[in-house]
C-alpha cells in the first residue's frame, strides 16, 4: 500500500491483544479503539489513517488493517497493550476488566504527519495520550476524544475508573466528545443523559455521543438525537463503543448531526451480533432504514 498524507479521519491509540472470557471460556481476540473503530470506517468508504503502538512480534496483526484498505503509522512498544474482559453471558452488559500489557505513553515523534479532517484520541487505558499531546495534536486540526483512554486507570494489575484531574482544560482543545452512561455519570454526577451531555459541553466540545445499552444519545448544536441499538444477539458486545463513536464521526463529516447519529445506531447494531470488527456493507446498512 502506497503511503497517503491526506486523511477523512486518523485514530490515534493503542491496538490490544485483547482476552474475551465468557462463562469461563477465553479467547484472543485483535481490539482496541484503533482496530474496531478503524475497520468499521473503512467498510463505510471513509478514508481512514491509524497511529499505534504494540510490540514489534505483534505487528503481523496489522494486516488486518491494510486489507481493509486502513493505513497504519505502528510504533514500537515495550508490549503489547491487552485486557481481560470477562462477561456472564446471562448480562453481556456488564464486565469485569482486567490489564494484561501496556505499549507505554505516545510520543510526539510516534504521531505522523499528515493531514486529517478529524483528529481521534481513542486510547483504551489512561496514559496512552498525555495533555501536552492532547494540545499538540489540536494544532492541526478538530479533535475527538474518547474518555474512556483518560478515566479508565492502571491501578495494581486492575483496571479502575477515576475521574480526569485535568479534565477541564484537556476538554477545552476537543470539538467531538464520546463517553458512556457510566462515565457520564461519574463526570457530571447527572444521571439524565442530556443534562449530562450539556453539562459536559461547557467545558468545550461541540458535539457530546453517548453510549448505552439501549442506543446512542447525541447533543450537538443545543439539540439531542438519538438512535436505537436493536441487535439480534451481542456476541460482539465488545468494540460497541468503538464502533459506534468512529462511525459519528465518518459520517459526521458528509451528512448533519441527527443522520450522522442514526448511521451510528444502524453500524453499531449490526457490529454487536458478531465478534471483530464490523464487516459488512453499506447496503446492509441501508436495509436497516429501508425495514
């Protein structure tokens, strides 16, 4: 694949070696923000770049990637980042999560340059990305960020949810905002979804998404949109956020707000009745409306 410099959207955060545990049986599986996210705007004709960072003995999983026509900026880290999901499949809603490897901090120099229309922070664990490259990375263009890869912290082997101390500040640089219901709430301390996401959009960004069980909420421009999430089965519960924010986001940039969020409702259905990325096409999407 020849290198491009120009980008729709570039994701920037680590690929995971993920185990996904269900009533006690394990599997490895490829995931991240970067991977689910990545491949599932590709599938949507989006011009897609990804910044990474992973174990050099791990890189033959960014194949994956390159089939998919994603291009890959893969840096070398100490290890390869990784967590341990573990479900009971009576409530895929719910998990417990565990660390199993950290690829370290990004550096500036791991960030390439070239030009995007959208700048994505997508970490997975607190520490990926620091402010002074939160602030580097706005200078070139709008940023969206997920909170997860700021609240969700390394705490002694265990994964930890903490609210971002430098929360105010950091959210001042960032245009496109996604959180879950749980981080919402832990941020705000609002339980109703909208006064959340308004109470969020005070620090800054321009357009809130949040994710639940149920569906995805959107506040952009002082109006709340939301689309529903009616999948089949959730065998591939996890990369539901990840899925659902990257497409928004593709989107985003050719169509409003309010059918940005039912495209995201339609991709992430469809994701979570099975594992891995979303692989599917955009008439199979399209069938979701049409029905």
């Amino acid at each position: 694949m020849s290198v491009d410099t120009e980008f729709d959207l570039m994701l920037i955060g680590h690929f995971a070696k993920d185990q996904v545990v269900i009533d006690g049986r394990s599997e490895t599986h490829p995931g991240g923000a970067v991977y689910y996210g990545g491949i599932a705007s590709a599938r949507l004709g989006i011009k897609v770049a990804v910044a990474t960072r992973l174990h050099p003995d791990d890189f033959d999983y960014l194949k994956e990637f390159k089939q998919e026509g994603v291009q890959v900026f893969a840096a070398p880290g100490p290890e390869t980042s990784g967590i341990e999901n573990i479900y009971d499949s009576a409530n895929m809603e719910r998990r417990i999560c565990k660390l199993l490897g950290f690829a370290e901090p990004f550096q500036a120099a791991d960030i390439p340059d070239v030009s995007a229309r959208i700048y994505a922070i997508v970490p997975i664990i607190a520490g990926e990305v620091d402010l002074p490259l939160l602030k580097k990375v706005a200078e070139s263009g709008p940023v969206a960020l997920d909170i997860q890869g700021f609240v969700r912290v390394r705490e002694n082997g265990q994964l930890v949810f903490k609210q971002w101390s430098e929360m105010e500040e950091g959210l001042a640089y960032v245009t496109y905002l996604k959180v879950d219901r749980a981080e919402a709430e832990l941020l705000t301390g609002l339980t109703d979804l909208a006064a959340a996401a308004a109470r969020l959009a005070e620090y800054g960004p321009r357009e809130i998404v949040i994710t639940q069980s149920s569906g995805v909420t959107v506040f952009a421009d002082g109006q709340i949109y939301q689309a529903p999430f009616t999948p089949r089965s959730l065998l591939g519960r996890t990369g539901r956020g990840d899925t659902c924010f990257a497409t928004y986001l593709g989107k985003r940039l050719s169509v409003p707000a309010a059918e940005a969020t039912r495209w995201a409702g339609a991709v992430t259905t469809l994701k979570q009745e099975q594992p891995g990325p979303w692989s599917g096409t955009v008439d199979e999407v399209e069938s979701i409306f049409a029905n």
